[in-house]
C-alpha cells in the first residue's frame, strides 16, 4: 500500500521529494498518511476532493485485494 500511495502521489506534485508515506497497520486495518509539501496540497486534493477520492478508490481496491481495510489520511 506505501508504495502505491507514494507513487500516485509523486506523480501529481511539484516537489516528489517532499512526498512521506507512513503506514500504521493493525491486523486487518491499515491507516496510510500522505504529507506532501504545503504548496502541493492542491494538486493532491484536486477540486472539490475528486483527486483526493480516487486515489483512495484506488488504495481501498488493492486493500480489498489482501482482505483489509484501508483508510487514507492526507496531511
């Protein structure tokens, strides 16, 4: 899951090194944070969250995958 949100995010900024992913992982949930420079904020929100919304679609598919569920926090 690190790897996914990482490499969708890194895609949509203007600063990819400023990109941080930490996983918190109980047995079958998973809490993802994404930081990403404050100027990026927007570009991974998008308008109105709709960025925001599917990559957590996204995420929440692969998680389906393995049988946990996953939430996505954008900080």
């Amino acid at each position: 899951m690190k790897e996914l949100v990482e490499i969708l995010a890194r895609s949509l900024v203007d600063h990819p090194d400023q990109v941080r992913v930490n996983v918190m992982e109980q047995e079958k949930f998973l809490l993802v944070e994404l930081r990403v420079a404050p100027e990026d904020m927007g570009k991974v929100i998008g308008k109105q969250g709709r960025i925001a919304k599917a990559m957590r679609t996204v995420v929440k598919a692969a998680a389906t995958k393995q049988k946990k569920r996953v939430t996505v926090e954008i900080i």
